[in-house]
C-alpha cells in the first residue's frame, strides 16, 4: 500500500486505523467543513456564538480521539481540528484548563514559523472558552501522520525521515530565548500551575524540577515530536502539529522528556512476547536527540 495514501475510501481492512479512517489522514474535499474566516481571533459575542456552533458539529461520528475524563477529545471537522472536553461528564468538565497550553501553542506557532518556511503549521483559528470548556480550533493539515504511515516504509524511509526531524530539531533549536525572559525548562507561555495541575506527569515533573537552572545551553524545542505529531509525504515531512508542550529547554532535558515519556517504553512490553525486530522499530524514533557526531544540536 502506498504509505501517503490518504483517501478514507482506499485504506484496506487490515490498516492498523482502519476503525478510524480519519485519524492520521486527511485528503481536502470540496465539501469539507471550511470555518468563517471572518471570525478567525475573535471572541465577540457573534465570534462566540458562531465557535459555539462549531463546537455543535463536534460529536462521536468526527472524533478520533477519545481522552480520558480529565483530558481533551480530538475531532477531524472538514478541514479543521478541535480539541474539546464538552462530551464528557459536565461535572468533571475541564478538570485541568487548558487556557495556557492553548496560548503556548500558539506563541509557539509564531516562533517555528519564522524557521520552518517550508513545513506547514497550522494555523489557530480560536481558542478560549465555550460553555465552561478549553476549546482550540485549528487548521488540519492534509497529509498522512508518520505513525499511521509507518508500517507501510521500508527501513531506510524510515531511517530518512529520523534525520529530517534531527534537522527540524537543530532549526527549532537555533532559537533562543530574549535575555532575561526565560531560565530554561519553561514553555513560551509559562503555566504558574504546571507542576501542581495534572497538565505534564509525575516524572516530567521530575526532570523538569531537577534539571530547573541547571542547562547552560537552552533552546527552543517542541517537546512533543512523536511520529504522531509529523505529517508526511511523499518521503517528506510536510508538517509539524501539536505545540502545546513547547518550550525552551536544555537540549539534554529536552531528550531526557522525549524517550523517557513521549515514546515506548521497552520495558512496558516485557510480557508481550514481541520480537526483537518488532520492539527495534518500535523504539525507532527514541533516540532522536542522538547523534554519531555531537552530544547535542
């Protein structure tokens, strides 16, 4: 099967997200859901009304992404993405709010735009509250997401696109922090509550609390690049989603988060009675902040 293919109609049975077709893909219609370009920023009371109506259209059918009770929901709308909690229990809505993650993602957007011309970011369409619920609404990004694609690469595809994220990474990198602003293990946007408000886990925690002041180099990393989190094709990353967890880290931090928890654990898989090939390219994409040349960018 072609590992860009990103036509719902076309994905065989036995396509590991063959249950959620539109998970991991996106192929433009021309009858898509396109927003009211209009209210794009705006939180009057018309804009809010109309996000409102947005969110109406956000229900089981469109979801491909169903959090856990304290976490967010995640639906392909036509051409936008929506992360909202407004399906769950309204008593334990917005457990944690997600106000700062929201304004992170979006300065951090800003940042990576002015190095990566040439992958495609979404664009933030809204972000605030409807109706007591964190509500982002984004662009989505045609294409095909690493993880969805990766059964379907060979080994040196595969090995391909860890060197164009390494490169993605050294760029964002580059980008340092105003002087003054920021001292290291801190998001564009700092979250006052982060350690205390379930946002991160326990051990993220950790390493954020152990390694605070201690970087001499830090940079600007999106703390998140998961194949899940790269948009692919034709053997190139395309795009990068997800930024709410960027920052300004060190560079060893930054690589202790990523294969500590953004990636399988070798060990999570004991009993699973997997081969050694198997739990290799499972592990694949864990050294990404590694390199045969330089302990860092």
């Amino acid at each position: 099967m072609n590992p860009y293919e990103s036509d719902p109609s076309r994905i065989p049975a036995n396509d590991p997200y063959s249950d959620i077709p539109a998970y991991g893909r996106y192929l433009p219609q021309s009858n898509d859901f396109r927003i009211d370009r209009t209210h794009i920023k705006s939180c009057t009371e018309e804009s809010l009304r109309y996000w409102a109506s947005v969110l109406d259209l956000c229900d089981e059918t469109v979801r491909i992404y169903p959090a856990d009770d304290d976490g967010r929901d995640v639906f392909a709308l036509g051409s936008v993405i929506v992360k909202s909690s407004h399906l769950h229990n309204t008593s334990i809505q917005d457990k944690v709010d997600y106000t700062y993650a929201d304004l992170n993602e979006t300065q951090a957007i800003a940042l990576a735009r002015g190095v990566l011309d040439d992958i495609k970011i979404p664009e933030i369409y809204f972000h605030g509250k409807i109706n007591g619920c964190s509500v982002i609404i984004q662009e989505r990004i045609p294409g095909v997401a690493l993880n969805v694609a990766w059964p379907y690469l060979s080994h040196t595809q595969k090995t391909s696109f860890k060197e164009q994220a390494r490169r993605i990474l050294r760029r964002l990198y580059a980008i340092k922090p105003a002087t003054g602003q920021h001292q290291g293990g801190q998001h564009v946007v700092p979250d006052p509550e982060i350690l205390t408000n379930d946002r991160i886990n326990p051990l993220e925690k950790e390493i954020l609390i152990t390694t605070l002041g201690t970087d001499t180099d830090i940079g600007f990393v999106h703390n998140d690049l998961t194949m899940s989190n790269c948009i692919a094709n034709n053997d190139k990353i395309i795009g990068i989603i997800d930024w709410e967890m960027a920052g300004f880290f060190g560079w060893h931090t930054a690589a202790e988060i990523h294969s500590r928890i953004r990636t399988p654990q070798r060990e999570s898989f004991v009993t699973a009675k997997l081969s050694e090939e198997t739990l290799r390219d499972m592990m694949f994409w864990n050294d990404l902040y590694q390199h045969e040349d330089a302990a860092g960018p």
